[in-house]
C-alpha cells in the first residue's frame, strides 16, 4: 500500500479515477490546489471513479448519500469535500 494524491478541480462534481478499494485519506490545500490523499494498492489495475462532491460554506447541500472526507480552506474560500453515492 502507498499514499498517492489526487488533484482536484474546484468545481461541484467530479470522477476520480482510482484502483479498487482505495481508502480515502483526507483533503488539503497544497499551494494554492485542492488536493486528496488516498491509500491505495498500486499493484490493483482495477479502477474505479470515485463521485467527489466539493461544497462550499453556505451553499446548499443537494439530496443524496454522502461521505464526509474534510474542509479546506484556500484564501477566503471554505471548502467542504464528500464522497457521493448514488
């Protein structure tokens, strides 16, 4: 097993593309990048998308099943980062 990170886009929704049972770590800024942390098996060539929802402080929060992985703050902006399951 091995920490790898993934950057992300600032934006609703996203895939993120990750080998099989991937365990989500935590969510960062890293100058100025939102970034995930996940303990994956880099010897796992199965992938699977992973449903990452950012929602930012005061925004509204969509119906549905959700993960919480952590909050970001990137200069006056509040960050809220969930897995979201369909």
């Amino acid at each position: 097993m091995v920490i790898w990170k993934y950057e992300l886009q600032h934006r609703d929704r996203q895939k993120v593309s990750m080998p099989v049972a991937s365990e989500l770590l935590s969510v960062a800024d890293q100058r100025g990048t939102l970034c995930l942390w996940a303990m994956v098996d880099p010897t796992n060539t199965n992938k699977v998308e992973r449903d990452i929802e950012i929602i930012g402080t005061g925004n509204p929060i969509p119906d549905g099943r959700r993960s919480f992985i952590g909050t970001v703050v990137i200069g006056p902006l509040v960050w809220h980062v969930f897995e979201r399951f369909e």
